[in-house]
C-alpha cells in the first residue's frame, strides 16, 4: 500500500512500508570498504525523509537515480540517531501510471468545474463582440482550459497549487466587478476580459508534475509577455479587432503588476490597468498571507517567521477556515 | 448677482459686473505718480483673473487684504493686451454669511444623506459587541457625524472634495465586504470596522474652509496617528474592551498606507490589515486616476499630463460618468 | 523665400519675410473693441518668435490653427518691448508637399546609405541559418527599411534625430563585434541578431513627423514589447525556427534596459543579454552626453546644465567633433 | 552549585556539575528500541550546549519542557565527537524565586541610581510649567520608574541590556544639550523634554524575562506609537496643557527616526524634531557599533563580522575601555 | 553713495541713486528705430532689479557686460508697471578696491577671531604626535587659514557664508567632544583630528568671490578627496607618520558622508568614523534647518516652503535667535 | 608527491598520500578519554576534505595551526559516513619555497607576458606628452608592473584571479578604442590613460598569498581612492602636468563605477569619463557572468544558481569556450 510519509512516522520501528517518492537529493557514498552504496532524501507533500541503499547489487547502477524522479521503495522502519532512516530492499523508477500526482503537489480546495462554471459566467456576460470573441477563443477551446484549469498562479509565493490560476483568476474578477459597479468611467467588458485573462502566460511558465517548477521560458520572458504574445496571436486571427482595443488589453496585461521592480515593463496608463493592477495586489496579497498562515501555523496561533517575500512575521490568532462556497 | 469667474469671462468689454472671489495674490504697486494702487489675482473653483484697484480714496488701508481671503468686488469688464483685467470700483470683505462655500470647493456628487445610510448599514452589520460599542461611540455621536460628512479624503491627490472622506470610507468598505466572503479565515467583523475608521484622523488633519488646506497638526502629526488617538480614547471610555482587539484594530489603521515610505509605521502585520491596506490603495487610486482625469480632459480624449504623485500621464479615451446610484 | 528663424532675427524693422513654421501655441485674443485676433508662437529647429495676426478678415475662422499644424506665412519685420513680433499679412495651412520636413527635425549626420550598406554586412556575417532567415525578413524587407531608416532612436535623449536607430543599431552592434572577440563563450551570432533587432520596436513606437512624437502605442506597450511581437510574428512564418533560439533571442530583447526600473521585464540572465544590455547602455549614454553638450554649449567650453535624465551637468573642453568616416 | 556554561567546558569528562539554564530548543527523539529521550540545547548569557536526558522515567512526561522554559539540571561532563553533550540525571523546571535572572541577559554597566539621578537633573533643568509637570507625571511615579530602568533600549541593535534605555536616554540628553547651547532658537525646554521621553514606548515594547523580546503590542504598533499613546494620555490629565506644544511635542517623537523607512510616519519638521532624530542616531549608532565590537572581537582587535543592521564589517585596533565616570 | 537695493525702494520717482551691483542677466534689445539698447537685470544680498541703459553712446561697445561682473551704475529712480525700471546715465566695470565684497555675500555672525582661537585650543588638546603635527602644519601655516577662515562651509545647503567653514569645523568638534567622553574606547584624538580637518577639501571646492560658487576641480572631484589628498601630501612631509594611522584618518575624512548615496566611497567602518559622520550629520543638518528658517520666515512664523534638499517644509513658531558668545 | 584534492579522492581506502594543503578550520577536540585531537577542514583551489590528526605527539602544541596556514600533510585514505576523512601521521607548517602558490589561486589564461605587450602598444600610442610621461612612469617601472602583472581584479565578482587585472585592464582598454573612433569629440588620450590606470589601485586593495584576501586599506580606502592618490603623487614629480588635465584624468578615476552606490563619490561627468564608467561595467560584468557558468556549470549546460551580486540565476546551454588568441 502506498503510503504518505506522515503515515510512516508513527509506525513502530521494524515494520514493513512501501511507498511512491520523489527524490529530493540522491548521493553515493562509499562503505569502509568501498563498496558504494546510496544515500537519498525522499518526500511527498507531507515531509521528508531519509532512506538508504544499503546493500544494492553488485552490478546495479547507481547513477540512474536523480533529483525530481518519483521511485518506489520498500522497506523497514528504521532509526538512526532519533531520527527515521530506514535501509531500502527495493528501489526502482517508477512509471507515470502507478502513482497519483497529487500525492506531491496540493490542490485547490475550491471544486474546479464549479468555478470553471463561475468563470464562464464572466465571460458570457461580456457584451463588447471582439473581446467575447477573444475570450471565447480560449475558454471555449478544450485545450487550453485542460492546462488552464490545472496550472497554479505561483511557485511558491501565493495560489501555488493545482487550479490556483482559476482560484486566482476568480478572485479578482470578482474585485474588478465591485469596482466597475462603483466607477462608472470604467470600460467594464475591457476590465473584465483583462481580468480573466491576466495571468494566463502561467499555462506556460509553470510547469506541474510532481511539483510546480518554472520552465526555461518562463523564467526568461515571465507570463507577462507570454500571455501578451498569446492574445496577440489570437487576436490575428479575429478579423476587425479594434488596433486601439488591443492595444489598450496588451497595456492592462503588460501593466498589471504595478511597479518596474514587479516586472512590469509599463506602469498602469489607464482607469482598467490600475484597477487591475490593485486589483491582482489586493487577491495574491491576502492569498499569501493565509497560506503562509497555514504554511507556518497549522492549527496554532501567534506569529509566522518572516515572509521571505514580504518581509513581515504575520500574526494570527483567529480560526483558520477555508473558504467554502455557501 | 454673484457671478462665478467662468461667467465673466463672455461679458463684452463695457459691461458691469459683481461677485465675491479668493484673493489668490495681491501686490501694492506704484503709479508713475507715486500714488499706490493694488494688483490682484482673484478665483472661484471655475477660474482666475486679475482685477487693479485703480484708484484706491486717499485713506483707504490697502494692507488689509491678505492671501485666502474672500472679498467682495464689482467693477466692469475691461482687457488689457487681451487679458481680462477690470478696474474695480468697490472691494471689501466678505462676511461670512454672504457668500455660499460652495463657491470655492467641489463636493462630492454622492448625495451625502444616502451614503451617510449606507455607512450606517454597515456599522449595524457588526456582531461583535465592543467593536460595535466602539462605531456607535463615532457614528452616532452627532458632532462627530456633521465634522465626518463635510471631511474630504484629500487635498489633492484622491476624494478631494467635500463629502470625499465618506465616499472613501464606504468604497474601502464595499471592497472589504468582497474580499471578507472569499477569505473566510479573515475576522470580517475587524475589518469593517478598521475600514470604517481608517481614516476619520483627517476630521482633523484637513480643514475645510475657502479651499480645503492642511492644518498645523495634520502636517506634524498626520492622520494615521491622530486617528488612532481619536480611537484610544474613545476606546478608554469603554468598559473592558479587550486590550488585544485594541492593538489588533490600531494597528489595522497605523499600518494602512502599507510600505514605509508612505508614511506608515508599522508595515501591515495581520490578514486583516493587509486587506484594508490594498483595499485603500485600490479605492483612493482609481479615483486618484479618475478625478485627474476629469480635472485634465474635461469632455476631452487622450492624454492627460504627468501626473504629480502617480508620475504617469493618463490615457482615456471613454466617456467621463459619474458614479450614480441605481 | 522660406527663411529659417535665425534668419529673420538679423533683419531690420520693416523687412518683409515669409516662410514654413510650425505652430507651437496659438491664442484667439480680443482687441479692446472687442473683434478677435490671433496671437502665435511659430518655431522651426532654429528658434522660436511670436507673431500676430492682427487684423483678420472678418468671416475668416480663428479655430483652424492648431498646435502641431504647420503654416505659410508673410509679414514685415516688427519688434515690441526688444522682442522680434511681428504682425502677419497672411497666414494659411501649408500643404504637404510645399515644405521640407528636414527644417523641423534633424538627422543623423551620418549618410544613411553608407550605413546601412554596413548594416547589410553584419547580416551578411550571421552564419546561424534561422538567424540569417529572421533577419532577412526584416532587413531585406523594403517596406520595413524605408521605415526603420528614417526612425529615430528616441524623443530626447539620445540619438533624437532621423536615421537615429540606423546610427544606434550600428554602434551597438560594433561593441557587441569587440565584446564576441574576446569571449568565445558567447554565440555571436545570437548575439549581433540581438543587436541588429534590439530596437526595432521604435518603428512603432515612435512617430517622425514634423517632430519626434512618441505613439500612444508606444506609449502605452513600449518598443521593448513592440519589438518582440513583431519578432515573434515572423518567427511563426519562418518553418522550424528552434523554439529555444526564439526563446533566448526574445529574452535579450526584452532584457535589454538590464534593469526593472529602466523598462525591462526581465533582466538579463545569459551572456549574450547581458552583453546586449552593456553595449547599449555605452553606445546610448555616451551619444546622449555628446547631444546634450552639442545642444547646451554649442561652440562654447564649461558646463552644460543638469541632464534631466543622467542627472548631472557636463563639463566640456574639448572640440566638438562630429564622427566624420575616414 | 549554579554553574555558568563557560565554566562547564574547562571541566573533565566525567565532573559532576548542575544550573540553570534556559531551553533554547527541545526535541523528542526515540532510542532504536522505540523509547523517547529528550535532545535539548541549554544555554545562558555565557553560551550554549546540547544535553541529552537519555532515560527519563517511564511515566515521566516529556512534553512539559518548551523553548523559553527555566530548568534545573545536573548531570556528569561527556563528550561526542569532541563536542560537550552531557547526558543528565535530573530536569525539572525551575522556579522564579530559585535563580538570579542576570545569568541570562546582561545589565548597562553604569550604575543605575547614579544614572537615574543625573535624568533628573535634567528633568529638574526645564523651566517651562507645563513640560515639567508632564515629565515629573512620569519621572515622579515609582511604577514608571521601576520599568523604565529596567527597560531596554533594543534587543539586538543597541542597548540591548538590563538599563539600557536609562544609559541611551541620558546619552541622547547629553548631545540635546551641547546643541541646545549653540542654537538658540531651539527652544530648549521642549529639546530636553523629547528627549527624556523619546523611547518610553520601550517599556512595553520589550519584555525583559530571561531575554528580551518583543511584546506582541510592541511588534505590531512599535515604541513610537506606543510612547506617543502614553503622552497623550497624561497630558489630558494635566489642565491647559497648551495643544500647540502638545503637538509640537508629540511630533518630535513620531519623527525621531528620522526617515520613513525607519518607521518615522512623519520626517522632522521643526528644528526640535530634527535636533533630536540626529542625536538619537548618534548615540545609538555609536552604541550599536560598538556593542558589535564588544560581542564580536573580546579582547582581540582586526574586523568584526558584518553587522547585520549596519551592513559593514567593523575594524577596532584600539583598546576597549567601557564607559566608566570620573 | 553706495546704496544697497533695499535702499533704493522707498525713494521716489526721479530720486537719483548710485551704487555697485552684480549682474545677474544680460540683453541687448533693439529700439523701434533699431538702435540698441541694454536690459540688465542687477543686484546685491538685499535684493534685485531691473535697469535700462536706454541711450548708450553710439561707439559703445554693449557686449563687455556679463553675468557675475561687478558693474557701477548711477540714474534716476523710474518705475515701469509698477516695478522699479530705472534708466541708467552710467554703467561700468567696477574695479576690485572700489566695492565691499560683503555687500554679495554674508558671512558668519560669529567673531572669526575668536572662533579660531577655540579652533587652535582643539589642536593644542591633542596629545598624539604625529596627528598634532599634522594639525600644527595646516593651522599654524598662514596662508592656509587665510583660506580656511574665509571658506564656507556650502554654497546653499548649510553654513553658506564666509567663515561657515570654521563655524561648522567648531560645531562639529564640540559634539565629538561630547561624544568622546561618553565612549572611551573610541580614540579621542583621532576623533578630534578628524574633525577638523573633515571639510578642509572646501577651501578648493568653493570660490568666495562675489558670489560663493563651486570651482570645477570642486565639482569635478569634490571635498572629500580633495582633502584626502591635501592631508597625504601633508603627510608625506612627516616622517614616520605611521602607514595604520594615515589610513584610519583618511577613513574617517571619505567615509564622513555616511552613505554611498551622500557621496561616500567608503560607509564608516570604525567607531571614529561613524561619531563623525553622525555628528556631522547633526550639525550641518541642524544649521541647514536654521538657515532655511530665517531665509524664508525672516521675523515670521509659520511654515516655510519645502527644503529643496531636505524636502520638507519647516515650521517654526519661536524667536529667531542668533547664536551669541557668553 | 604533492596531490591536489581531487586526485586523492579516486585512490582506494588504504592507500597512502600526502601533499600541502590551506587549512580552512581547525578544532581542537577532546577523545572521550579527555586526550586532545585536531580536526581540521584542508583545501586546495580543486576541493576541500577533513582530516583527523588523531594521536599528536604527547608534548605537541596543537594551537600552532591556524585558519590560513599551509602544512603539508601525509597519511592513508580512510572514510567515515561515506566522507573522505583520513587521519594523518604528519602536519606541519609548510615553508614558503617548499609548494608552489598556484596551488592554491587560479590564474589569468592568457599568457601575461604577451598581455603585457599589448599593454604597452596602448602605451605607446597615446601621444599627449604629460599623459604618456604619466603612463610610463608607472608602466616603465619595474617593481610597479611586477605587482600589477599578479594582481587580481577582484575577489569574487570578475577577473579573481592572478594576471585578473591586466586581463581586465585590456578588455576595457579595447572597448574605449572602440569607442573613441565613433566618437570624435573624445579626448582619446584621455581615455585610454583613464582605461589603463582605472583600477591600479587594487595592487594595495588585493593581497595576493594563498588566497585573494583585502587588505585592512582596501577595505577602508578602497581601489578608486588608492589609485587616485598613487597617480596624484606621480603627477607631482611630473614638471608643468597640467591642473586641468590633472583633475579631468582624476576625475575619470573617481567616477568609474558609475553610481554613488557602487562607491564613486562623484557621478561621471565628461565623455571620457561616462565611457570609462560604461566599457568598464561592460567588459566586468560579462566576465562576471562567465566565471560564474564556469564556476557552477563546469561541462553542464542550463542554470546557475543566483549569482550573489547579480542577483540572477544565468542560463548557458552553449559550449564554453576560453578566450585564446588568434
């Protein structure tokens, strides 16, 4: 049966595991001897720990195992200097089909087709032709929603989960939503479509396997330019888009982290730009700091260590609930 | 009749006219003679020009008009190298009864009675006892109330109007509203209650009169800290409020402008004070934006100028609505 | 005869004159009597007077003339207060085709054709053949050359002239030849691609008309994002073109400010966008320093004011010295 | 006998020894056979070492013993791979009255009482009503008394000991007058003032037990705040307190660090507040580094590590003479 | 007579008047007829105006006059609009020995005399050798302290007049010495020795002349290395000046700015460094205020324009009092 | 036979070996008997490894060896954990002629004798007699070149290593020459005086042993201001060296890095001085950059980690090439 590494820890030493890990570091070392044998860190979403191979065959090789491969092991529990590090019987690579990726990445607690349903919703009440055109071109195309719907809206500093990017995305369509109620200036079909389509560059910067990675791409141009290249292609293919129009949807994508030193190349020129730029602020912001919250606390209460990202401890003392939809 | 400077303007040379004004700038000049006669620069909140106390009588004092007065002047329409320049016949003080304020000032185009109501709402929407004691203990205060609905938000930058100060309060309100439901870990109750009182130092730290100014103290000590002083004794006068939920609310309001360098001391430390934080920023800078706009373009398209504190210029190329209540 | 301004200004009262100008300002203003008339601000590159259209027929409508336009006009030499400002017989829009646009904006002293013969050969020298591809499309494009020949490389500071992109494009790209020299890690050809296409985004970004504007395209996306669409865009029709060399072209241009706070989305993160970005710092601060001594001091030696952009005065003794090609 | 870990180390394998010491970490562990011991490391002003309680009794609960914790304990000296990691006999928690609480946080060298009389010959100096009644309200009660020379001045940066807050109130006063004599439009009575109050906020900011921490309240609203808090409230106590010094007062502390970015919400703005925010950093610098000196160098001179506020390695090749009076 | 411009004011029209004056702006203008005449914009430390040589002899050479000359003019009182417009009978170059330089520039209200006597008892009371000898060959050499007992201190920030250099050397000792007796483990007579010789590069950086201006070798390369290198020649000269101790002096004089952004090469990295930096800080700081303050209020109260260095308004509401010598 | 450390690494446990190595750490420990040992971190520049000097002599002192040494060592190849940690039979202090210091320290690839030579064409081709006087009394001096022919140019961040700054003092010497042909109005002797001395400082910032380490004056002087004054003594022994062209060459010197916060306490504020800036950033920044790849990559290809002061992760998927000669 596979088991979670937080489901081995209480077992008592001697007993039987077996189990699907990714590996974290992987090192060969040598027996007094001489003899090799290897030395891994193995993890899932719910810890680490160490293993060792201790007696590997004669003639296997030791080399084939790297950082990031998922493997299955069995083996008994075993502690050395208080801590668990069990000698493995079996280690081999495992294939894609075995195992559930979950086991290594979370997901969005939101349930996806209900929120994909609450995005569509968004789209469909978009009046202005070409941006529903646009709009429809991606979320009416199977393909794309697959990998919209599964990619996170970070690594590591807010929404870093499977179906984060959803989440995330409907979380500020819904602020932008307040706003265009409240300031009629406002272009609403534009500051919604920029909304929904704000982040969708992650589809391609992220990469989710057995964990969320940022691929080549990704960290050498970012989702700003990549969603920009994408709309751009997309729009060349509608005939009569407006020229203004696009260009005034690019700025809000291009513009919407804010800041030069977020990345962006542009500072927000335009009422829907800035409303989307505080807008997306506003949600990641609150976002990071409730899974670092969770991240750091658990079920306690008081302060985090500092954000590595925004540089506060957080204090909490309240109850952590998740959001459910009522 | 009190005309306003933008009606002057199309008066045919010749023609008289009568009004109270500002003193924006006045010079005692000379004529070749020797004689004193007095140079202004007048203004209401629809323009500028310049009139000369021509001929002043023998004994008139004509240091007594300063700077940010409002004075009562009627001469006739008369150009000087095309410039509307009058010579005056009559010029006093106003008393204060004479003229409206209103002259002078914007107010918010929100009726102040029905926002007043919304804001209301809102505070009877809190459950928790002593932060509810403690909205009461401002909201129906009526002295309290009268100073409130008159304040602006700003002098320049954002709600710089009266009645600006309750429409800030009530579109961080709305924001906090959206942002409570999805992030349930957030205690919505301290959060309503911070965006309801997160800027009601500026009762103090702005003054309304002839133009709205900045007084004495809300430049020495600004309204973050004067805010929380209103708070602190008020909140002394309640009996047992809890000293945690004190220091949780305060350092909600001092660390609401979010980053040092805007002035709060404390940068935001609790999910709740992060939210009110970007929920501020979102609100006063879309309104920010919108009012340059209208101050720039007037019915107009296109660029505005740089502006001063967000260091952009501003593109719109909509139409210019006001927020109206359905 | 179109006299340029610094010709009129030696004439004396009374001369009659005539020529092309640009209309920098214009004032409808009221004579005493009530009947309008037109007061000017007219410039070329030479300098700049006031002019007045005194007397106008009366069913002639003021409105017309607008900032940017260009006009004919003829008067007599006049001068009030020491300032040249004459009064105008006649004054109408010019057509197109009756004035030398060269009168209002200046050019790269560098013959364009010779350069851009040196330009060709850098093509010529890419080896790489999807590089080579790519940069034919462009550079062997009529339609693209005519425009990128006559763009400028910026509005003000540097290299603000037409041919100025052709002049900036061929001195990045020969500090980026020195660089490849001494570093054989680097792909050269990547590398001079890079700096043959950097800026190319400017076609768009930046309109040449009777001045330098910059584009609300421009404004609102910037040559960096310009760029690269219109890189990407031929990219798509070049069969095979490697997805990674894309990637990796694309990231040197986007890189190319080094910094955040200077436009880039991203910094530059291989060797070649590294070296990019370090050339065209050197090649566009030394030109902008040469152009602000040459604008500021003339013939004369000393101090220039403060640079708005670099921040500092710059001290000059030497001769000016336009590059002459041996 | 209470022993100091430094007196531990010079101490055979095999000495007996017993103290008190605070659990700066703890961890369960379990010997191979599934039994938990306890892996704790100990320290107190002196330094640190790892403890073992290898076999505690069967029922004994090992869960009681948390970071911060007082114990007693004793055991016999060993060694593990050459680092002191004594097994003990006894742990028990240790009561407040059994140990002196200077064995765990250092104390200003200068004695307090001569310390406190020379502040009130500064409190005794100022002539003006008002600012004297207001600095006896707090100098004069023996229960502000007692924590304010109990109090620290920081917990890392300067300060950082039992009186410090004391020894840098009289640093800052000492400069405030050497200024005060060579400016003589400072008002004087109103410099002395702020600086004998400027950190009173201290007193709740840190907690001094066994080591100085940082209260929650004084982490979220900070010793500025907080002090300016504490003024106002004494001041609504004393009748005519005049508002304008009120404010000018109050200012001064709110700027007394001088920049935003080091949590001032206010920049100086009155010769006052701007005298006091230089004169604190002078002390406090100067303090800073050469308490880092003191931690870093002992008796040696050459380079210190890189201070982790200052950002600079320190040189010292001078002798080290601690403050002493003549 | 020699009238100052404040004197010329309250004369009537057709009052002849004479005096020296600095031009401040030059123009030829040309009359109706074409014959030129001269618009010169002249003035003193008291105040500005406008004058005409309106009929300049035929052969006069109306070029020689430039800004910053020193010029003899005589008229007669006229006024123009309402400002003072005299036409002058006669202008010409004034020689050295006829004018007062005091009448452009101010100069320390402290007794130059006595103050360097307080100087030469700093230098007498350092007792190391080879850092009073060095003192002993820049104080005691006359020529040098004909240039230091004259130079200013700034140009516009602080201390901006003649003798505000050795003002501020005072200013500063005196707080080192304060902070000397307080932290004995920094070295008294470096300290003392740093400070002051800390601005001595100021005697090249500024020139007194008619107006306190910047000379390019001060702007090219700044007092603080221009002092190094004044005070390593020094050294040189002395034998056996040790190689640690010349180091450390020069350490204390490049790194006295505190920050690279103050123009520090080096931060402060020794204990007599940073007691330098913050006491220089403190004073210059201070007096900039100060001057600031009676710059702008005279005998007013209120608040000041904002510090175009500091950046703040200042407000002052005490009496102005100059500093006085018990 | 000396072995370096990764030839010790592929022997069999067992086998004997010996070589001089740097102590990195040294510790003295305790066997449980209470017998001292010594621990000891060993390094050369192609790896590190512990060592045990498990059984010293009885009467050895084992506090003679300390953090910077050289000793040879001997002893057999034994494992622990899987680590190389030998014990050893013998240590010693090595004598400075016994090993050979490139042991320890990388060296420039290209030959420095042939370096040099085109050094001193550089040389030579400047034709301004005080500047070509000035470069050869440093150039044409034995004991100078000697120790700038070893110097590094920097520790970490670019050319750390022995020949670096020649290395480095060529590369921006050819992109100044580059420069100066595009740019006629530089003063090219100016210039490339400016290249070739630009970093002689570091001959005294660097020491060059058995690692680069700073010394106690470069840390607290730095090479900008090291440099400026060993060329103003030179240009003192120079008859009739022109001030002005004194302070420009000096002026170069103290600008080169660019930025107040890179430590030039001037901005560049010539031609030639903003092109030393601007070649000198170029020609460090890429062989920063390559270092780093080399340094983390060795034959791989993809990403480096963040390089410290950079602050990048570097992508490098080409073949590394060293710069050789044609």
């Amino acid at each position: 049966m596979d088991l979670f590494v937080r489901d081995i820890y209480p077992l008592p030493p001697g007993a039987p595991f077996e189990g699907y890990f990714v590996v974290e570091h992987v090192e060969i070392r040598k027996h007094r001897t001489g003899e090799p044998f290897l030395r891994l860190i193995l993890s899932d979403k719910t810890g680490t720990f160490t293993a060792l191979w201790w007696k590997p065959p004669k003639d296997a090789d030791l080399t084939i195992f790297k950082k990031g491969d998922v493997v299955f092991v069995s083996g008994h529990v075993e502690y050395f200097q208080g801590n668990l590090q069990p000698k493995l019987n079996v280690i081999r690579h495992a294939e894609r089909e075995e195992f559930d990726p979950e086991k290594f990445i979370t997901k969005t607690r939101f349930p996806i087709d209900e929120q994909f349903l609450k995005l569509l919703e968004f789209v469909e009440s978009v009046q202005n032709p070409p941006l529903r055109t646009l709009l429809e071109s991606f979320f009416y195309d199977d393909n794309f929603v697959e990998k919209f719907n599964k990619a996170p809206a970070g690594k590591t500093i807010h929404h870093a989960s499977i179906g984060g990017l959803l989440e995330h995305t409907l979380g500020v369509a819904e602020i932008c939503e307040t706003i265009a109620k409240r300031f009629k200036s406002i272009d609403r079909d534009l500051l919604l479509t920029a909304a929904l389509l704000h982040d969708i560059g992650k589809v391609e910067e992220y990469a989710v396997d057995i964990a969320i990675t940022r691929t080549d791409k990704g960290i050498l141009l970012g989702h700003l330019y990549i969603g920009c290249e994408m709309i751009a292609t997309k729009i060349r293919e509608i005939p009569n888009f407006p020229e203004e129009l696009k260009t005034k949807l690019i700025h809000c994508i291009l513009s919407h982290h804010g800041e030069y030193e977020h990345g962006s190349p542009k500072k927000p020129k335009t009422l829907e730009a800035v409303a989307l730029a505080y807008a997306d602020a506003l949600d990641s912001r609150v976002k990071g700091f409730e899974e670092h919250i969770e991240r750091e606390l658990g079920d306690k209460k008081g302060w985090t260590r500092r954000h590595f990202a925004f540089e506060v401890p957080i204090f909490f003392d309240g109850e952590f609930k998740y959001e459910e939809e009522e």
